[in-house]
C-alpha cells in the first residue's frame, strides 16, 4: 500500500497541466514618409487575447530581425505567465532557422547574437517549438 501511494503522489507532480501558447510572428517595414520607414512587429496570440499586439521596434533595419525580436518577447511572455510549452509560428525561414538552432547561437549574425542567445535561455524555462509558415 506505501508503494502505491508513493506512485500516486509521483504521479501527481508529474502530471501537471501542459499550457500551450500558439503565437504568430511577423516583422515588417511602415513607411513614415517619402524615404523613411519604421520598423514594426506583430505577435499575434489568438482573437481577442490580451497578449495580441504590434510595436515600433528601433535598432534593427532589417524585418526578419525584427520578426525574431518578435518571436523573443513572444517566448518572454509565454515564460513569465508559465506557460509550459510555445509555438511561435514564423514568415521568415530566417527566423525559423533562428529559432530552432539557438544553440548554435554563436554562429548568428553579430546584431542579432544577443536575441538568438536570449532564445536559447528561454529554452530552459519553457519548451519552444517553432514552425514556418509561408505565405
């Protein structure tokens, strides 16, 4: 009877329930001008969640940068309101490959290292999968 008891309580702490967040990424350029253009992100989380939002984002020229910077703050969300488990959907086979490989982290382009570095440690607090999605 101590064993099985034992087992249950086990059990119970293995079993917790699994949260899943499915988060759609994109980065894209707005025009604020005639030769001038901001960079911007959407994280999209789902019809009417509060999480759901689009931001100017400065420092990067370059809108898969920008997606990434997206996919980042997206798994940062997902980690500090535990869930267990993301889904970051990306545009960019960039990103995607970013993503998947951020233990390879020293091998990201300089301006992006910091992003794919802080993605890899995100992966200790919550399980990230990524998929890409063209459109």
């Amino acid at each position: 009877m101590y064993i099985k008891r034992a087992e249950l309580s086990g059990k119970a702490s293995f079993c917790q329930k699994m949260t899943t967040a499915v988060v759609h990424v994109s980065g894209y350029s707005k025009p604020i001008g005639l030769e001038d253009h901001q960079m911007c992100y959407t994280a999209y989380w789902g019809v009417d969640h509060p999480n759901s939002h689009q931001a100017v984002v400065e420092g990067y020229l370059n809108k898969v940068h920008v997606e990434l910077f997206a996919a980042r703050m997206a798994i940062r969300t997902a980690a500090k309101q535990k869930y267990s488990r993301i889904i970051v959907r990306c545009d960019s086979r960039f990103a995607y490959d970013q993503i998947k490989n951020s233990a390879n982290f020293a091998r990201a382009p300089e301006e992006i290292l910091h992003l794919v570095a802080s993605i890899h440690d995100y992966k200790k607090q919550i399980l990230v999968e990524v998929e890409f999605s063209e459109n």
